[in-house]
C-alpha cells in the first residue's frame, strides 16, 4: 500500500523568510504533483514532476523531485501572506489508463507579518 | 478551462437514507474520481472510473457505490448514509497527457452532514 507522509502537518511563517516541506512515499513512482487549496475552496494544481531530478518554480515557490530518496520538496522563498494554504502533494501508484493519485494529508502553511 | 461541477454544494440527510451526489465535467475527460476529505486524515479515495460503464475501488468504498452511465457524469451513491460519512466529498476528473501526467482538476466540493 502506497503511504504519502508530508511534514511538518502545519507551518507557522514569518513574512520574508525562506522555508522548505517535505513529501515522502513510500513506493517505487516517478509522478508527483503539488496542489494548494486555500480555505473553503478546492483543490488547484500547482506543479507536476514526472522524473528524477525534476524541478518547476512558479513565483515563489520551487518543486524538486528525487525519485530514489522518495521525496519531494516545496521551496518558499521570502513568504508572503498570499502563499498562506493548505499543501497537498499526491503521488501517481500506477502509470496508464488506470493510474490513481494517493494524497498526503497536507501541509497548512499560515504566513504572519 | 475544465470545469468539474458538483449539484450540491451543502447537503443534510437523516441517518438510513439514500444519497446521491452528482458530478459532471464538461471537457470529455475519461478519468472520474470521488475522494473525501476529513480534517487531519487529507484526501482518501473512494472510487474511480476510467470509462463509461467502468468503476474501481479506491481506499475506502465501504458503504459507497457509484455510477457512471455517460463519460461526463459520475455518481457517488451512499445506500443508507451513516454519522461517520459526514464530510466533504471532492469530485475531480483527468486525463493522461503524452507524458503520463495525470492531473486532477476538482470540483468545489459537497459537504454532506448526516444526522
């Protein structure tokens, strides 16, 4: 059975400071995929790796894949209120027609002045 | 852009009664997904399809069923709803890119309170 752990589970930020959280499986799988999900809205995807090594930025925000350390990690730099939400990372178990995503359990990321 | 749409945003059943939660998406995505999500246990999922007609048992598809009759509408179906499947239900759809991606786009959500 695939396990998604992410941690910490919740992340108090000082505003300008850099941080990173982690995202580890414990499966063979090279797709990962980041989601944020901002208070009483849904899911949106945020990043999507899909080798070793893999990494996309998207403002503040950067995304690394090491497939043989099975882990992910989402890079804040200088935090700003606006990146405060929930952190989801998923991992794909089965590649094909049939693939399913397992979520972890999310990071609430809350950035303070 | 994809749309995911969920007919119920906020719903209140009694214990023992028949629930359906509809969930439609509008651009010809093969893959259907219902997931709930509960406060400190993240996303579980409940059933998935990849086809018409096609289902498949996620972690968690104890007390649920589901239909999926046309490739744009999947159902989730609690028979007889219970306390414990109070939450929020996250419906989302998908297909695979030339690169073997599969990313999800997620309807708003239902929350269901059973009582």
């Amino acid at each position: 059975e695939l396990k998604v752990e992410q941690n910490p589970l919740f992340l108090s930020m000082q505003e300008g400071k850099n941080y990173t959280i982690y995202c580890n499986y414990s499966t063979t799988s090279d797709r990962l995929y980041w989601y944020r999900q901002d208070p009483g809205k849904s899911l949106e995807s945020l990043f999507v790796l899909l080798s070793n090594g893999a990494v996309k930025q998207e403002g503040r925000l950067m995304a690394s894949l090491d497939t043989k350390a099975r882990l992910s990690t989402l890079h804040i730099t200088a935090a700003v209120h606006d990146l405060s939400a929930t952190y989801f990372c998923a991992v794909d178990m089965d590649t094909g027609a049939n693939s399913k995503l397992t979520f972890g359990k999310g990071i609430t990321l809350s950035v303070r002045p | 852009d994809v749309k995911v749409t969920q007919s119920s945003r906020y719903l209140v059943k009694r214990t023992g009664e028949k629930v359906f939660l509809e969930c439609v998406q509008d651009m010809d995505h093969e893959n259907m997904f219902w997931y709930r999500q509960d406060p400190g246990l993240g996303l579980r999922l409940i059933y998935f399809s990849y086809d018409v007609k096609m289902k498949e048992k996620g972690d968690i598809p104890e007390g649920y069923s589901v239909s999926r009759e046309k490739k744009e509408r999947f159902s989730l179906i609690l028979e007889s709803a219970s306390t414990n499947q109070t939450s929020m239900y996250l419906c989302a759809s998908s297909f695979l890119t030339g690169s073997g991606a599969n990313v999800l786009t997620f309807g708003a959500g239902s929350r269901l309170t059973v009582l």
